[in-house]
C-alpha cells in the first residue's frame, strides 16, 4: 500500500483524517504535526512513500530516517518559495 502523508494543514484545512483507496492501494493520511517533536515526526514519516508539506522544514535526520520516501511535495504556489 501506497502511504500519502500531509504533515500540515493546507490552506485553511484544520483536523486530521484518513483516507483509503482499495482499488488504487494507496491510504492517504493528514496529520497536524507543526507542534510535534523530532521523534514523533521520525516515527510518522518512516513508513510514507509521499509527503506532502506546506511550509513545515524538515531535519536531515527525519528525511535519512524516512526509509519508503520517493517524493516531497510542496502545496504552495507562486514565485517566492
């Protein structure tokens, strides 16, 4: 199974949830994480082969220790970012 996980609200998006896609194997899941530690990220992240982020940074140790990453992408347009 394909994990999505957005680690912020987009826009003027506020709770968490999950999503789940049979047919396309694929789980989709939204989590605040603004306010959580290092650690908690680690253990969020370790297993997602997508993140989706806004403006949340990420450390090098959170990114080495997310094993199944192939992409980050950042829900953000214009020309400043």
């Amino acid at each position: 199974m394909t994990d999505i996980k957005v680690l912020e609200p987009i826009g003027d998006s506020d709770f968490s949830w999950i999503l789940l896609d049979k047919e396309l194997n694929q789980r989709v899941v939204i989590e605040d994480t603004r306010t959580w530690d290092e650690n908690r990220l680690i253990s969020y992240v370790k297993d997602a082969k997508i993140l989706v982020i806004e403006n949340r940074p990420l450390s090098q140790r959170v990114l080495k220790n997310a094993l199944t990453l192939e992409a980050i992408i950042v829900a953000f347009s214009g020309l400043d970012h």
